[in-house]
C-alpha cells in the first residue's frame, strides 16, 4: 500500500514538474495576431455581416451521422442471423438517407 502511495505521489511530482517546465520554457508572443481568436480561415478582423455558407454545417453534420452509423457496424462483428438481419436494416436505413440527401440537393459542394 506504501509503495502505491509513493508512486502515486511521484506521478503527481513529476506531472506538476514538467507543467512548469513546460510553461518556463515555452515561448510567450503577446502579438496581435497570437491573442486573437482564430476561426478556421476566416479573418476576424473586419466585417460581421460575412455569412457563413451552410453548405459546410450540413456537411459537417452528414460526416458526423455517417461516421456514428460506421462506428455502430463495429458492433455487428457477431455471426448469427439477427445481427445478420440488423446490419442490412441499417444499411437499408444509411442507403435511404444517403438517397434523401441527393435527392434533396443536401450534396451539392457549390457555395
């Protein structure tokens, strides 16, 4: 039990020891650019009015369900007939929506 005390304590040690380490030795620009906010390529200087195409959020939100479902195939990695049965419902489901989408011109990359 001692000896798991003391490991314990020297982990926390040397995690606070190269936190301040880290933070001494790091190199602290306070320049314009450094302290503003960063929005992913667009300048944050400047107009408000920019509008944000909507085209990147749905993509962003078809990725995110797409990947969801692909995480929850993983799960079907049993060999008998129901996950057999569940796996063609939810490819027959991802398939439809993927349909949907087309259809309703969700895939479009023209801004």
């Amino acid at each position: 039990m001692l000896v798991l005390i003391m490991v314990l304590l020297f982990t926390l040690v040397l995690l606070l020891a190269f936190y301040v380490i880290n933070f001494v030795l790091s190199i602290k620009d306070m320049g314009k650019n450094k302290i503003s906010a960063f929005e992913c390529g667009f300048v944050s200087v400047g107009k408000i009015q920019n509008s944000f195409s909507i085209h990147f959020f749905i993509m962003m939100l078809m990725f995110v369900i797409f990947d969801l479902e692909i995480v929850m195939f993983l799960g079907i990695l049993v060999s008998d007939l129901s996950s057999y049965v569940s796996f063609l419902l939810k490819i027959f489901f991802i398939l439809g929506g993927f349909y949907m989408e087309w259809w309703y011109g969700k895939l479009v990359w023209v801004i």
